[in-house]
C-alpha cells in the first residue's frame, strides 16, 4: 500500500515539474495558453490514474461475504427478538399471576417464527405449587391476553419428581 502511495506521488511530481518546465519554456501568447491546457491534462491524468487502474471486478467478488455476514447477523438479530420476547413474556405472566394472587416461581417461555420472520411467543411452561383452580385461572388469562393456547401451556409442581 505504501508503495503504491510513493508511486502515485512520484508520477504526480514529475508530471507537475514537466507542466512547469514547459510552461516556462513556451513564449508568452496563444502557445502559452495551449502549453498550460496540455501540461494541466497531464497534471490531471497523473493525479486520476489510480482510479483508472482499479479492478471493479475484484470489488464485486468482495460483496459476497459482506451479503454472508448480512444473513449471519440477521439470524442473530431474530435470536435476540426471540430472546427479548420470551423474557418479556415471561415477566408479564409473573405480573399477571401475582395481580391473580398465583404464586409462580419461574416461567419460561418458548418462541416461534411466523412465515414473515415474526417471532413470537409459542408456548409456555410454569413452576410452582398451584392448585387446579389456579392452574386453570393462568391458562385462561394467558390465551386471552398471549393467545398461547391451553395445549401449549405446561405448569410443572415443585413437590412433583421429575
């Protein structure tokens, strides 16, 4: 890179003490004025010259993996919403069963991608010792508000054995 540095500089100097000697060679008049247009172009030409050598080809082929990462770091993105939203889910549950006089311990909730790349929460599972009539009051609050149905709820005891 440093070299290609010296190099360019190196021809806009000696085009620019070519333009000069030239301009102070030619006599005043018409011939100076034409001596100066054609030293200014060679001046202009030494300066773009790099621009003119680059390989576009090169350039393209480097797009490839910056789409690569595009789709990596969208599959990260989609991670963390899931992860975002099962945590936020997760907290309004726990809101909702101790609004409910429930007492939960833990809840974890399971996301899903809709067709479009949506996610959402798809499933739940409740820990705490819950009778049946708690357990039924969650699991309506929770598909009326989360429209997570009945079957996708799971509520798991902490008395029971795994």
């Amino acid at each position: 890179m440093i070299e290609l540095l010296r190099q360019w500089l190196t021809g806009v100097t000696c085009a620019a003490m070519i333009a000069a000697l030239a301009d102070s060679l030619t006599p005043a008049g018409t011939v100076k004025r034409i001596g100066r247009m054609a030293g200014g172009l060679l001046l202009l030409i030494a300066v773009v010259q790099p621009v003119l050598e680059v390989d576009f080809s090169a350039l393209a082929s480097a797009s490839v993996p910056l789409e690569l990462e595009e789709s990596e770091l969208e599959k990260t993105d989609l991670e963390w919403m899931k992860t975002i939203i099962g945590r936020e889910t997760g907290a309004y549950i726990l809101d909702k069963a101790e609004e409910l006089g429930i007492p939960c311990q833990g809840v974890t909730v399971t996301c899903a991608v809709t067709e479009d790349g949506v996610p959402y929460p798809s499933a739940v599972a409740v820990s705490g010792t819950l009778t049946q009539a708690e357990r039924e009051e969650l699991s309506r609050a929770i598909e009326t508000d989360l429209a997570i149905p009945a079957d996708r709820q799971t509520y798991e005891s902490e008395d029971e054995e795994p």
